[in-house]
C-alpha cells in the first residue's frame, strides 16, 4: 500500500497535524457556539473574528510556568498527559476520511491504515484512553486529582462495555449487505463504508442507521461515547463544582493542554466514527458518479459535514444537560444501557438472519 | 527486510523483558503495575510481528486495557501498601527464580529436542500449504497478502470445531462473576443514601416525616422503595 | 499486510514525538520560578490535611471485575459477528446459549446488589 518509508512519514506527520489543526478549531468552534447560546458574542479580539484565537491560547500556555507539586511522583506526573495524548492520535490511523486522491499517478490516500481488524484497534485504543487521566489523579498525591482519576476510570470502563457491544451491530450489518457478497461481516472500516452504498427505494441511502436496528445502536453509541470521551453531561471527571479541577487540578501549562488536547481529538475522532458506522463514512448517494480528484475532495467534504454535525452536537448537548449524578451514571451504565446494547445486538442477528432465510 | 524484523525483534523482546523485570524489582508497587502494562503492551507487539493480528489487539485490549486496570484498583483498594516503599525481594529470591528457571527450562527443552531440527522445515511447509489455499481461493494467482488467520476462520472455528470450549467458557466466566461478588461484596440491608430534595419532598407527601429511631436519630430508608 | 502495520507503528512514534515536542519547547521558554507554596498540594487553600491513600470502596473492584468478564464476553463476539453471515441460524442459537449464561450472571451480580453504587 505504502511504497516507501518517506511516504510512510509524510502521511503520518499529515495526519498528525490535521487532528491537531482540527482540535485547534474545534476549541475555537466550541467557545464561539457556547457563547451564541448563552447569549454571549466568545472570542472576537485574535485575528478576525477570534480566528486566531487557537494559536493565542497555544503561546499563551506555551509561556506559563509548569508548577509539579512537590509531593507529586515526578515521572509518572510527566508521563500522564503524554500517555493521555497517545491514543488520542494514534485513533485516527484507521478512520477512512475519504476516496484516494491521484497527484502526477500518486496515489495520495485518505484511508491511512486499511487494516482488517481495525473496529478491535479502534477499541483496543480507546481501552489505554483510561491510563491517561487515571494516573494523573494518581501521580498529583492530591485527593481532588485523585477521586476524579479514579471516577473516570470508572466510568470508562462501564460504557466502554455498551459501547463494545453497539459496534457489533454494524459489523454483522455489514454481513447483510456486503458488496462482496460473501455474506461475511467484517471489522474494517473501509467495507464498512463500502457496505453502505447505494439507496433504497432510489432516495434514502443505504446508512445503517436506516435500518430497522441500526437507529438504536445508533442513540446507545452516541451516549456511550460521549461517555467515553468524559464529555458532558457525562463529565463528571472534572467536575469543577466538587472535584476542583478533577485530574487535572494540580496539572498546569503545556501539560494541562496536552489532557484538553486528547479529549477534544477523542471527540473528533468519536464523531468520525459514528459517521463511519452509521452514516455511510465519507459516502453520499449520487457520490459514485464523481469519479477522479474532484470526487475525492467532494468525499472528504462530506466527511468533514458529518463529523461537524456530529460535534455541533456534543457543543449542543453540553450546553442544554446539566451534569448527571455519579451513582446515576453508574446506574445508567450497567442497568440501562449495557442491557440495551446487549438487546440490540441480539436483534439485529435475529433480523441478519431472518433476511437471509427469506 | 528480514534485519530489519529481527532489529525490531530484539528490541521488542528486550523491552518486554526488562519491563518484566522491573516489575518485580521496583518499590513502588504503582510503578510495578506500570511496568506490567509495558510489558503487556510489549507481548502485543512480538505477536503482532508474528502477524497475529487478532491476538495481538485482544491482548491489549484484555491485558492492557482491563486487567491492568482491575490491578490498579486492586492497589488502590489496598491502603497500606499504595504509594509507599514495598520491599518486593525477599531474602532467598534466588530460590524462586531457580525454579522459574527450572519450570521454563521443563516447558522448553522437550519442545526444542522434538521440533529443533525440523524447526525450518515446518515453517516452510505451513507457509506453502497457507500459499497454496490462498492462491486456490483466489483463482489460480497468487495474491498479494496472504492471510494467516482471518477473524472469519476463527469465528468459524470457534462455531464448529471449539464449540464446546466455547460454550464451556461463558459457564467459566460466569462462575467468575458469581463467586467475585460472593468473596468481594457483603450484601447490604439498608442504603445509606442522603436522599435529594425532590425524594424527602414525596416522601413528605407520603406522610412519612422523618423515620426517627428511639434516640432520635434519623434512620436512613431505602431511597428508592420510599419513592 | 505488514507495510499497513509498519505505518501504524510510525505513525505511533509520531504521535510519541506529538506530545513530547510542545513540551520540550514550553520547558525551554517558560519561566521557573518555584516556591514553597506554589509546590504545596492544594486543597482549597488550606494545608493538606492527612495522606490521600485513603482506601476506596470495594464498588470499583466489583465493577471492575464485571467489566473484565463482559470485556471478554465480548472479545468472543467479534469473531462470531463477522463469521455469522455465512453460518446463519446455527450460530445465532449457539452465541444466543453463551449469552444466556453469561445474562444469568449479570442478571445475579444485579439482584444481589453488587450493581448499586451507594
């Protein structure tokens, strides 16, 4: 796929600084909607309408100085926002963004790792997320840092469950309608995709969040990740109102940016997954037609309308739901929602089958 | 191409091996579950060149991301020894590791004496056997990637062949569970919730006040039937 | 295969360096002034008070060992999920067995109170 070292690196460092560049704006985009809905103008004074706001806030933390508690263990202090900030990048290698762009007979790809296995990847990844924030609690010998590391650890692992089991839906989905016909469900992201072409009846595309399981899966994976990625009304992780600052109270400069910087990318790249799972990826009806350049920048346009939905969204949300009570969220994992995935992966193999024996 | 895998071989098994010793060397008993995660994460990396993809990813995930957590908080449930200096030798630890030596030793010599010599030639055959299916499945051309085991297969296998391992798992792991909750968790009589405004305000509807004992303290009711 | 995988890995080490560079550029030009109380642990600013190892309730190591088990109910799912098109309604009566058996023990660790977090 990959024909030499130096491409290899240059795909990869363009990755990079696109997840950075889109956690960048995603803060800017957060602050400006959060504001309008409260009825507030948010940053208007960097650059043209705030736009330079992402980079003021960078030098700005770049130039504070990073106080470690002196009773803090200094290693581990240094290690866990590094450890944070890992799997938040390393989750984009799998994401398809869209069709193979040609350049001079290069192909330039938007499918940066095509691996067969990538939906275990992608939750392999998501499952070191915790380590992160569990030892920054750990490591700041404080005990507000302490409660909210170990809250969130938590609270990871109980929707990561529901959140393990929704993902199986559009697995065996694909089985259904796979284009390969081999009748085979598969755990790469790019079939996914692929599974998801066409339309029915000749106008609603053939998303997996149209059939008859797929919408629920759909709602228990936009909760579930939102609890992953410890955003609100599932932040209890830092709530300020009790915890001071959560894990990251005694954390200050570059490494409280890099923790704010793993969970905006975890956000992205939840967005991009639940496009990629329930709305056809970078696919669009009518897209099949383009062929060329030109289609591939249309597919990641698409892409990128999906994922800014899905955010626009989660800003909303944070804005709307006030903060769910501990023993609730915990409740509402185990009792709710893990019963509910587990209900619904069980019919959608019900409903694969019954399409097959029909 | 081979150099370069066997470079990174010896890296990889170097990092396992020593965050696997540090993990019985060092004090502090958070840094040895630490280690233990690296070492983890470094066993997913030597099966992962051996191109068992799915093994490799299921050792993080399970190792690495539940395990190791279930250690952290089994730490963290301890107090005595979070955080402070445990002294992880003890005096004849040369004992122990003569017979972990002995019982790998045990493990690894038959296996050396029985396939040591037909070692490469196995290899080779299992190679051209997976070849000689992939190019059969393919239509006569030799694809490109050849698959060693595909995640269909195992389920396939795990459907027909392993069934009964299979099915005999879930009983094991339920098991588990039970008898986790059995050993870790004294059922509780009573909750001792604060109750929230809105729950005191329906019980005051109720007409029940406030469930006082004989001394007058307040006895907490089980929220969620007085609701 | 192997070329994919070896992208994964560099791109792996490029999210290593991602953190680290920021932080090595921050550590050169910023300032670093410590004192006493900027270094103190704090807790609403009074002195800390008594160590935070205190011990946690046994709830999280009970969720965490449910999580384990169901995380490893699940690592046996994926296979089947993508095998079960092509096995068809066999494999939804043998998977709809080992769920049953595993559901009678979250159905168990529910009823018997292990589930409540107060």
């Amino acid at each position: 796929m990959y024909e030499s070292l130096w491409v290899m690196i240059i795909h990869s460092v363009l990755l990079a600084l696109a997840a950075l560049t889109g956690f960048a704006y995603l803060t800017l985009m957060e602050r400006k909607i959060l504001a309008r809905m409260q009825h507030r103008v948010g940053p208007n004074k960097a650059g043209p309408r705030g736009f330079l706001q992402p980079l003021a806030d960078a030098v700005k933390l770049m130039f504070k100085e990073d106080i470690m508690p002196a009773d803090a263990d200094r290693w581990v202090y240094t290690l866990a926002p590094i450890l944070a900030t890992i799997p938040a990048v390393i989750i984009f290698a799998v994401i398809p963004l869209g069709k193979d762009f040609v350049f001079f007979g290069e192909r330039v790809t938007l499918t940066f790792a095509n691996i067969d296995i990538g939906l275990l990847y992608l939750l392999a990844v998501t499952s070191i997320g915790v380590y992160g924030i569990t030892l920054a609690g750990w490591a700041s010998n404080n005990k507000y840092s302490m409660l909210g590391g170990v809250r969130s650890a938590a609270q990871m692992i109980s929707y990561e469950l529901a959140f393990g089991l929704t993902v199986l839906v559009p697995v065996m989905l694909t089985a259904w309608h796979n284009p390969s016909g081999d009748g085979l469900g598969s755990l790469n992201l790019t079939t996914m995709v692929d599974a998801q072409a066409g339309t029915y009846l000749g106008f609603i595309p053939r998303w997996f969040i149209f059939t008859p399981t797929g919408w629920l899966a759909f709602i228990v994976f936009l909760i579930a990740a939102t609890a992953e990625v410890t955003r609100a009304p599932f932040d209890l992780v830092e709530a300020e109102q009790e915890l001071v600052g959560g894990y990251a109270t005694e954390y200050s400069s570059m490494k409280f940016a890099l923790f704010f910087m793993a969970e905006y990318m975890k956000l992205i790249a939840m967005s991009a997954l639940a496009a990629t799972f329930f709305l056809g990826g970078w696919r669009f009806p009518g897209l099949e037609n383009i062929g060329g350049n030109w289609g591939a920048l249309i597919s990641f346009i698409v892409m990128l309308v999906k994922i800014i939905f899905f955010l626009f969204l989660s800003i909303w949300v944070r804005a709307t739901f006030p903060r769910i009570r501990y023993d609730r969220l915990m409740d509402f994992g185990w009792k709710r929602l893990l019963p509910v995935s587990l209900a619904t992966m069980a019919a959608t193999a019900v409903f694969v089958v019954l399409v097959d024996q029909l | 191409m081979n150099y370069v895998v066997l470079t990174i071989f010896f890296l990889l098994s170097a990092l396992t091996l020593g965050s696997g010793i540090m993990v019985v060397t060092v004090k502090n008993i958070i840094h040895a579950a630490l280690w233990l995660i690296s070492t983890f994460v470094g066993v997913a990396a030597l099966y992962m060149l051996m191109e068992a993809e799915f093994l490799a990813i299921v050792q993080v995930l399970v190792y690495a991301g539940a395990v190791s957590i279930l250690v952290l908080f089994a730490i963290m449930l301890t107090r005595q020894i979070t955080g402070t200096g445990t002294r992880q030798l003890h005096s004849r630890w040369w004992v122990a590791m003569l017979t972990a030596a002995a019982l790998f030793g045990g493990v690894i010599v038959p296996t050396v004496w029985q396939q040591g010599s037909s070692w490469d030639k196995t290899a080779s055959d299992a190679q051209a056997i997976l070849v000689q299916q992939a190019t059969e499945a393919n239509g006569g051309t030799r694809p490109e990637i050849i698959p060693v085991a595909g995640t269909e297969e195992l389920g396939a296998a795990l459907m027909g062949e392993y069934l009964l391992p299979f099915e005999v798992v879930s009983l094991l792991l339920t098991a588990a569970l039970i008898g986790a909750i059995l050993i870790a968790f004294e059922e509780r009589t009573r909750r001792r919730r604060v109750l929230t405004l809105a729950e005191e305000l329906a019980l005051r509807k109720r007409g029940i006040v406030e469930p006082h004992d004989e001394e007058g303290a307040v006895v907490p009711v089980d929220a969620e039937q007085a609701v | 295969m192997l070329s994919t995988y070896a992208f994964i890995g560099i791109f792996t080490v490029a999210a290593i360096t991602f953190p680290l560079l920021p932080l090595i550029i921050s550590a050169i030009i910023r300032p670093n002034r410590p004192s006493e109380v900027k270094l103190s642990t704090y807790e609403c600013g009074l002195e800390a008070i008594g160590e935070i190892w205190v011990q946690f309730k046994v709830q999280y190591y009970l969720y965490a060992l449910a999580f384990v088990i169901f995380d490893i109910e699940t690592v046996f799912l994926y296979p089947w999920a993508v095998a079960y098109g092509q096995l068809g309604l066999f494999a939804l009566i043998e998977m709809g067995i080992f769920l049953m058996i595993l559901t009678v023990g979250l159905v168990y660790a529910w009823k018997k109170g292990a589930l409540e977090w107060i």
